[in-house]
C-alpha cells in the first residue's frame, strides 16, 4: 500500500512538474500567473529593503512615521525606501484637472513629488527664472515655448544674445528682437498695445480682459526674455538713457499689463541692484520665482529671501551635474524642487514649426515680426531626443 502512494505522489509531482513546463512552453501568461508572479512576489519582499539600502535610495521617514513606529508599533525605525524622481524627468501623461483648469496653463517642469509644475498665467502672471551658467535657465524657456506655442497665445522674444536661443523659434513668436536697440522699439510697441487694450476694457466697463466678450478679447501675450542682464548692462554712457527707458517700460508692463493679458517671463544669472536703476522695482512685480544653480548664495536671496526665506538654503544646494534642477517658489511663500524635462533645441523648434499656424499677427508688432526660415528636416539629428542624465 505505501510503494503504491509513493508512486501515486511521484507521478502527481512529475506530472505538475510536467504540467508547468508545458504552460511555460505553450501559455507563458498562465504560468506567469500561477508561478512567476507569486515567486518574483516573495522574492520582491525578502530582497526589496536591502537593495534598496544598497543602493542609496532609502530617505528619513517623517517624525510622525518615526514616532508612530517606536511607540504606537513599538518596533526598530527603520530607514524608508524613497526614488529620486528629478534623476530622470518623465512629465505625468495626464495632470489632475484641478491643476490644469484655466485657458493659460502650461506644465513646465516635475516636482520632487512626481506631480507636474505648471505655470499659470492667471494665477502668478509674471515670473523671473535665475541661475548660473549651464545651470538650465534656457532649458526651462525651451519647455514653456514648446508648451505655449500649442496655445492661442502670442508669443513674444526678447534674446539680445543676438537670438542665439529664440531665432529658431521664429515661427511661432508674433515677435522678436536680439539686440537692445530692437528691445527698446519693441518695448514702446508693447506699451502702446497695453494702452490700447485698456482703452478697449474701458470702453466696455470691465476690470480685465477676462470679462470682455470672447469675440472681442484680444490675445493673450507672453514676453518671454532670455538673459536680461544683456538689457540693462550698458557698456557707454549714452546707453543709459536707453537702459533707464527699457527698465521703466518693463516696470509699467508688470505692474499694469496683467489685466489686459500681457505677461513677463524674465530670465537671468543674477537680477540685483547692480542691474541699475529700478532693477529692484521690477523684480518685486516678477512674482513667480524658479532658482536653479547659482554660484552664491547672495543670488539665491536675490531671488528668493523677498518670497519664499527657507527655500534660499535648497537653492544653494543643487549640485552642479543635475543641470535643469531648481527650486521654484511663490509669493504664498511655498516652495519645491523642480527639474525641466531634457529636450533638445531642434525639439523645441519642431513644435514652433508645427504650430506656426496659430501665431497671431499683431499690427502694432508687424515691424518685429522675425523672418521665417524653412521648416527642418524630421531626418535632421538635430530633432533627435537625448536622454536626461546626471
Ligand atoms: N532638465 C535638464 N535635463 C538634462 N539636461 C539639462 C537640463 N537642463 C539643462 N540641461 C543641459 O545643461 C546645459 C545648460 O543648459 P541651458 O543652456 O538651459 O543653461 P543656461 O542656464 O541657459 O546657460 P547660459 O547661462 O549659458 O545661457 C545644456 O547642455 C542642457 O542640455
Ligand atoms: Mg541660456
């Protein structure tokens, strides 16, 4: 009776045995279901915290957590097992309705906390993005053009790096200038098409443009500066007066041209006093704040002492191999660590390409209307992605 059991398990076990080789063979899915998952499950669980540890991706639990463990639990705290999402930036497919309503919402960058950033031009209309050399700054413009140039808005470049950065954007901006004589022009256009667009809110009794009828709403428009100090440095004495001129053009704008839908988005490695005159005044209008790597922690205070005190220590602690990291705060005083998705400048460039047909044409900025070149060739290596590192 015993040999013939012993026989009757035998055959059982071969014939499992045989039965999952044959799924593995022939039905990989029911084989995964029945032993590779549950497999790969205990040996995920067993492994998980050591490798973990191992590989330097354990953070502090929180106090809460920590105090709820040795008292409530009463076990050892242990370190929690935490993922650097800033090392390699993959925006969310979908974002959270909530951060996305409103007709002029853009994401720009991810947060540390996997969420997307997102510039709203109703809620912080102007901002200001400093940084040190290579830190990311165009990178962070590269991303908020790509993203603007699918909405029905305006776009507007101001890169007196003779256009290094903006020309390939010609398409899609309603205008452009690259030196500070064709700024200061462009300026004067700008205020001349604020005050024609308050005479409109004006004669129809509204506070902003949002309240005006769709039909008569005139574009929104998005000036988007690239290194400012290239403005206002001046190397001789007579471009003072031009320099002052721009610097209270720019200050007008930011103090008044929210509410009929122009919106400053500056860039620069520092943006202090030495600026010149009125530096000050202007920074105090650019609300919205993006610091990426500086070399002193004067700029980080620069940039954020006035808005957000405690992120200026976090700002001074990007590390100079994660270009494109920043610390973005606002005048609510929160803050969080960003960094732009990697994109290529010849990305960027097919976007404004794909949609140069929605670039509004503005007769008071005709004369800086930039020239457009051909569109590039989809072959070009220049449209090929490259992969964030770092
Ligand atoms: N988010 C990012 N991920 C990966 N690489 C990035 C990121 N942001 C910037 N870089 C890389 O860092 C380098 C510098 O970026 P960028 O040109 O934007 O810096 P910048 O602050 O504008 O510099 P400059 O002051 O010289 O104009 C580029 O090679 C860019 O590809
Ligand atoms: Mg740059």
């Amino acid at each position: 009776m015993s040999d013939l059991s012993t026989v009757i398990e035998v055959a059982g076990a071969l014939s499992a045995a045989g039965g999952l080789g044959y799924a593995k063979a022939r039905s990989p899915r029911v084989f995964w279901s029945l032993v590779g998952a549950p497999v790969a499950r205990v040996r995920f669980s067993v492994t998980y915290r050591a490798t973990m540890d191992v590989c330097g991706l354990t953070v502090q639990p929180s106090r809460l957590r920590a105090f709820m463990v040795r008292n409530v639990a009463r076990q050892e705290v242990q370190r929690m097992t935490g993922y650097d999402v800033l090392r390699r930036v993959k925006m969310p497919r979908r974002l959270p309705r909530n951060t996305t309503a409103g007709p002029l919402v853009v994401p720009v960058a991810l947060r540390e906390d996997g969420t997307a950033f997102v510039r709203d031009y109703q809620k912080v209309p102007h901002a200001l993005t400093v940084g040190a050399n290579q830190s990311g700054k165009s990178m962070y413009q590269r991303n908020l053009i790509s993203q603007l140039a699918k909405l029905p808005v305006g776009l507007i470049g101001i890169d007196c790096k003779r256009g290094v950065e903006q020309r390939g954007y010609a398409p899609r901006l309603s205008a452009l200038a690259i030196t500070p004589d064709e700024a200061d022009g462009l300026l004067e256009a700008l205020i001349g098409e604020m005050e024609e667009r308050f005479d409109l809110l004006s004669s129809h009794g509204v506070p902003d443009m949002w309240g005006l009828p769709a039909k008569l709403r005139p574009v929104p428009l998005v000036v988007l500066v690239d290194e400012v100090a290239e403005l206002f440095l001046v190397a001789a004495k007579k471009d003072e007066e031009r320099r002052d001129r721009m610097v209270m053009r720019m200050i007008r704008l930011a103090q008044m041209a929210r509410a009929v839908g122009i919106f400053l988005e500056v860039c620069g490695q520092r943006f202090g006093s030495d600026l010149g005159k009125g530096a000050t005044a202007l920074r105090a209008q650019l609300t919205g704040r993006v610091v990426h790597r500086v070399n002193d922690k004067q700029t980080a205070e620069m940039a954020l002492g006035d808005i957000a005190p405690e992120a200026v220590f976090a700002a001074t602690t990007i590390p100079p191999d994660r270009p494109g990291v920043a610390v973005a705060g606002d005048s609510s005083g929160g803050w969080s660590r960003i960094r732009t998705p990697a994109m290529t400048p010849g990305q960027a460039v097919a976007v404004c390409h794909e949609f140069a047909h929605v670039t509004p044409h503005l007769a008071a900025l005709a004369p800086f209307r930039p020239a457009v070149s051909a569109a590039p060739d989809p072959g070009s290596p220049l449209l090929k992605s490259r992969p964030a590192t770092g």
